[in-house]
C-alpha cells in the first residue's frame, strides 16, 4: 500500500512538473537587464499628499483612466465599462458622451472639437460633438494597429499622435487592456510603438519602435518634441516628433532624436498629461516588485510564473503616486498615497482649481483643491 501512494505521489510531482516546465504559455519572455530600484528616496520621498482625496460618485462605473476638460469646459473621462462620461467640473450633471462599442483609453480634442480617441480594440478615432464616430487609422504599413492607447493632438499642425503598447498582445484576443498589458510587460519583447496620424492626408507612420509597453503621450510647449511613458522598464522617453522609424534602442545616446527624460522611476509609468506652468503629470500605475526585478534575467521563471494560479502572481501592491516633472526631467512633485486606498493611479488633470487624479479601478474619481 504504501509503495502505490508513492507511485501515486511520485506521479503527481512528476505530472506538476510537466507541467511547470512544459504547459504552452502565451509569452515568449526576453532577458532584459532591469536597473536597481532606489526605492523611494530622494525627489520621491515618502509622503501622505495622495492620501486625502474628495470624491466624485460615478454610480455603477469605475475605472476614471483618462481625464478632460472639453472645450465647452465640461469634464470627460473614460471608464472600465466603455463608456466616455460627461459632467459639470464639480461632477453633477453626469451623462454618457459615447460608447465607442471598443475601450477608450486616451484622448484629446483636436481644433473643431473633435474627441480625438485612442480605442484599445478600434484604432484611433474621431467623435465629433454630435457623436459621429469615424475611424481615423487602424493600420500602418499595412500592420495593424493593436493596442492604441494614448494620443496627444499638435495645436499647430493638426497631427495625432499616438501610441500602439503593443504589436503582441491585442486587448481584443487576450481578454481586456489589462490583461494584455500584463503579457507584454512580462514577455518584454519591447514592441510598442509611437504612431502619427496626419488628418490632412490620412496617412500614418511609425515615429519610432522599441518600446515596451509605449503607454501616455504628452507634447512640449513649442510642439517640436514628445514625451512617451515606456512603462515595462520604468521610464519616460523624450523623442523628436520628425523621427520616422526610429529604433529606441539604437537611438537612445542621440540626443537630437531620442533620450531618457526619467530613468529607473520607483513605479510603472502610465499616463502623461500637461498641466500648468510647463509641467507634465504622471502616474506611477503600481510601484516596483523585487520579485519581478529578479526574474528580468530568468525568461524561463517568467514562463513559469504564466503556468501558477493568478493569485500566485507577484503582482505588486497597491500605492498611489502621481509625479509632475519639466521638460528637462526635474521631479516638481511627488504626491502619494502608501495605503492604495485610490488604486492604480494613471496621471492628473491639472486646473487652476483642482488635481483631477485618474486611476485604472477606483470606484470614483478623486480630486484635490489646489
């Protein structure tokens, strides 16, 4: 008797084993050389700034990803459900703007007062005030355009630019832009890309490529330089916007074209939004994992990690943190919350009376008094 259970539990090993080792996984992990986090020192000194939010009720939705202010001066945000919600800056006189029927991430109004969207399963797209919905792009170089996520319209001459996190992982084949997201930071194949759309030829191009998750997008105040969140490898990349093609990591000790801006930040870049007085905002979405650090070198382990239950995951936890910077990347703010009472921070909206906080899961949308 005891011989079989041994048999039987010598079976079992070897079977958990298999499949540990073996298991089809959807990711082909790359090493990747991750930097020592110095944790938070510094500019980015812990602090409680984040940790006393209003609140503005948005019902059943959640999720305020992406926030605002139209040009008639109302509030608009994305949220998990789809749905573009419109209200009064206070939050009262809630409505559903649009629902693209695809998942709005980013976006931005172009000079007729066109919502320009970054649709994670459509491609870039426009709205117009009486809710038309138009497909700008869903293509470039005849590759399709698989994860749009953020997009930054040029005042001067019309041009969108966007970003595609990924030409791996699709939000529409591997159950939602989270999901996805998650495969491609694991994987770091780095094939996120910057994107431009011109309006008046309809043509886009590649700005440049390399990225691992290309996530928010943001201009400089003379328009001649973009700021983009890589959010697999902690940082945020300043690019020339008349790059065409431009291979990051072979660009990255050229200045002219390409440079990081913010290196080996203590948490995972997400969104960029301008604010006031030449500052740029931006959201640390989850902060830095020992764990996951460790196995930057270890594809196989990462592999691995695929084939345990979800909640085996490490996944790291919960910390607000919004950060605003310059132009020449020198940390203005540093705002945080160590409980991660409101998770998942992206960016801020800044106003002259309020600190919109976006966020990709808080039940609500928090702000600050300024």
């Amino acid at each position: 008797m005891l011989k079989k259970t041994l048999a039987v539990l010598a079976l079992l090993l070897l079977a958990a084993v298999a499949y540990l080792a073996l298991w089809p996984v959807p990711v082909k992990p790359v090493v990747w050389s991750a930097p020592a986090d110095p944790g938070y020192t510094g500019a980015f000194a812990v602090n409680d700034g984040l940790a006393h939010l209003n609140m503005i009720d948005l019902g059943r939705e959640e999720g305020p990803e992406h926030i605002a202010i139209g040009p008639e001066g109302k509030l608009y945000t994305t949220v998990l459900s789809g749905n573009i919600l419109r209200m009064k800056p206070d939050g009262t006189a809630q409505e559903v703007f649009v629902n693209t029927g695809g998942r709005v991430l980013g976006f931005d109004f172009d000079a007729s007062g066109n919502l320009i969207a970054a649709d994670a399963i459509k491609g870039l797209l426009s709205v117009s005030p009486s809710k038309q919905i138009t497909v700008l792009t869903n293509q470039v170089d005849g590759q399709p355009i698989r994860y749009a996520d953020g997009v930054v319209v040029a005042r001067g001459s019309g041009t969108m630019y966007f970003t595609d996190a990924s030409t791996r992982f699709s939000p529409a084949d591997w159950g939602g832009t989270f999901e996805a997201s998650v495969l491609d930071i694991l994987e770091q194949s780095a094939t996120g890309r910057v994107l431009a759309y011109d309006p008046a030829t309809k043509a886009t191009r590649v700005v440049a490529r390399g990225l691992a998750f290309a996530n928010g997008i943001a201009l400089s105040a003379d328009e001649k330089s973009l700021f983009v969140a890589e959010t697999g490898k902690y940082r945020v990349w300043k690019l020339s916007v008349d790059a065409r093609n431009l291979d990051v990591a072979a660009a990255a000790g050229n200045p002219p074209q390409a440079r990081v801006l913010l290196d080996n930040l203590p948490g995972y870049p997400d969104n960029l939004m301008r604010g006031l007085d030449g500052k740029i905002w931006v959201g640390l979405v989850k902060p830095r994992n020992p764990t996951i650090d460790k196995l930057a070198d270890k594809p196989f382990l990462r592999s691995v990690t695929m084939r345990l239950p979800r909640a085996m995951w490490p996944v790291p936890k919960a910390y607000g943190h919004v950060v605003a910077f310059s132009e020449e990347g020198k940390v203005l703010s540093s705002l945080q919350d160590a409980t991660g009472a409101y998770p998942e921070t992206t960016a801020v909206t800044e106003t002259r009376d309020r600190l919109y906080v976006q966020s990709l899961h808080a039940k609500g949308l928090g702000w600050l008094k300024r």
